[in-house]
C-alpha cells in the first residue's frame, strides 16, 4: 500500500512540469527512507535535468540513499541524450530498491533502463498504479507507440447547437464561451505542443492562437491553407511562434514577406487528410495538438475516428442562422460548469 502512497505522489508532482517538458515525459520522482520522503523532484523544462536527477539532488544527506527507494513514474531513461542517464546516477548512489508506474516505449529505453537496474542487484517493481501513470504520460505514450500526436478536440457551441454563424461581419471571433471558460482554453494552450485551425477560421477569426490570457509558453501553430490563399496580415503569419502551414502537394509557395519561424509541409488534400497531418505533426516531434476548428476541419477528424479526447463548451447563447457543430456519439465522462458555461470532456476509447 504505501508504494501506491508514493507513486500517487510521484503523479502529483510531475504535473508541475506538464507545460515545459515536452517533447520530454514529465515524470515525477521521490525517494524515500524509513517510510520518510527525503527527496522529489520533477522534469525540468527541455533540456534540464530529468525528475530522478532533480530528486537526487534534493536530499541533504546522500548517505541515506543506499537504504532508500527511489518511486518514479516512468522507467528511468539509459540513453544519452541532452543529459546523462537517469539509470547510471540510480546506480552510482547505491540505491537498493527502485519502483516504477510504467514502462517507457522509447526505442532508445524501452526496458533497458530496467535491464540496467536489475543487472546490478536492485530490487525492482513495475507497474504500481500503472494505469494512472498511462493517464498522466498518454501524449507521450501515444507518441511512441501509435507514432502520432496524442489528439484533442476542442470547440465552442451556443446551447441550440452552432458552432460559428455563417456570416461574421467583422474578421474576429463570435464569442460562445465566457471568460471563464476563455482562460481555461488559453491554460490548455500552454499545456499542449501544438495548436491546429483550418483555413476558415483563419479567414473569419484571424485567431493569435496563443496563450495571452495565461501564463506559459504559445504552442507550435498548425494551418491547414491547402491553396494558400489566407492574407499575409493575419495574425498567424506575425512570425511570432513557430508556424506550420500545411498546404496541398501541388501548390506553390510563393510568400513576398520574410518569415524565419514558419514551415511549409505538402500533403495530398484529395485524400483523407487527418492521418497525412498526424504524420506531419510527428516529423516535427510534436506529441500532443489541440484542434481548435472550424467544424470543417473537427469532422475531419471525427469522420476518420483520429481523436483521443474531446473539450465541448456549450454557451449560453443561440445563433439563428449558424453553423452546425460537430457530433459525438459518446457520453461525456466529465462534466465541468463555469457559471452560465458547461464544458463537457469526451474521450474516444
């Protein structure tokens, strides 16, 4: 039991790094002697030391290491990389015992930072409240063993079921949500890698698509413009985050304006498209997107069942003449109310 103790612990700490890891797991990490923690520790933003070094480093006396056990909840890493391997520093401290949420399916670990451990005499356990630290680890998990991003569905509708009207005087977002549920969406934003829209969105919000109402980093921006024909003054072309505008095969790029933060990628929009920007979006290493509209581009989705969760605000507000918003045939297994907003969360087992 108290190893459940100590990895629900481990969990509640690794979220301090959610926002900053990526595309780095935000692993969490304690050490305990004598039923006592003497050490945690979290990721640091990409690049920075990983959670078992951070929680090594946290324990004043390092002679109690050779009598504690390090609970973490992701196989420590065995590899080189931008820091050295977790595994080696285990070792090097002398620590007996090691307990593990779940394995990691990187290629360059998966199982040998365990085989490493084992090798010299640790007492290992895997797999202790496994399926929570899957839950809290699943952008990165999809990323490598589905070999795309972790997917999530998000979308403003009034209470009669549209999504947008269908003709916006002015080129700026119609207002469903409430600022409530606004900032909520900008905190999902920076929890995320990347955020996607389709043209029409682009042509009828002309969205920042950043993080300005919460503090933390603007996701990488995904455009669909398969004709490129979205102007140059909107906003996504401000060369202010990395953009990557995904365009049809057989479109030329011809951009009369300097741009150092935005990529051009090529897919055949004839086909079904959600699993060409999948693939897009993993050769960029991004391991979780939000899908932010329109409704063309959510169907998309939908219609090809490439979609791991869904976030529905429904507004207290009715378009006459709109757009229709997109179907779930799911109940939602979470139900959040903010004042005269509710947003409902699908997952897509």
């Amino acid at each position: 039991m108290n190893d459940e103790i100590f990895i629900s612990r481990c969990l509640e700490i690794a979220k301090n790094g959610n926002a900053l890891t990526k595309p780095n797991p935000s692993v969490g990490a304690v050490i305990v002697c004598d039923d006592k923690i003497i050490g945690e520790g979290y990721t640091s933003p990409f690049g920075g030391d990983h959670a078992e070094i951070n929680a090594l480093q946290s324990v004043a006396d390092k002679s109690q290491l050779k009598q504690s056990t390090l609970y973490v909840t992701l196989e420590p890493c065995s590899h080189f990389g931008k820091t050295p391997p977790c595994a080696n520093a285990i070792i090097k401290f002398g620590i007996p015992r090691v307990v593990i949420g779940c394995l990691d399916p990187n290629p360059k670990v998966k199982g040998n930072g365990v085989s490493m451990l084992k090798q010299t005499g640790i007492d290992l356990k895997v797999g202790v409240l496994e399926h929570e630290c899957r839950e809290h680890h699943k952008s990165f998990l999809t990323q490598h063993e589905l070999k795309r991003p972790y997917i999530i569905l998000k979308w403003a509708q009034c209470k009669n079921g549209m999504i947008a009207p269908n003709i916006q005087q002015k080129r700026k977002p119609f207002w469903i949500s409430n600022s409530y549920a606004k900032q909520l969406v900008h905190k999902w934003r920076s929890e995320e890698q990347a955020i996607l829209v389709g043209t029409n969105t682009v042509l009828k919000d002309n969205p920042k698509l950043n993080t300005r109402l919460w503090k933390g980093n603007s996701p990488i921006r995904i455009i669909l413009d398969s004709t490129l024909r979205l102007p140059l003054d909107s906003h996504i072309f401000d060369d202010s985050v990395k953009t990557i505008v995904i365009i049809d095969e057989s479109t030329p790029v011809q951009i009369e304006k300097t741009l150092h933060k935005t990529h051009f990628e090529r897919i055949n929009f004839g086909n079904t498209i959600a699993e060409q920007i999948s693939n897009v979006l993993f050769k960029y290493d991004i391991q979780s997107v939000i899908i932010e509209g329109g409704a063309q581009t959510l169907n998309t989705f939908i219609d090809e069942d490439l979609w791991d969760e869904a976030r529905v605000t429904i507004g207290d507000v009715v378009i006459e003449n709109g757009i229709t918003a997109p179907q779930l045939n799911k109940n939602p297994l979470q139900e959040i109310v903010m004042d005269n907003n509710i947003i409902r969360v699908y997952h897509n087992d």
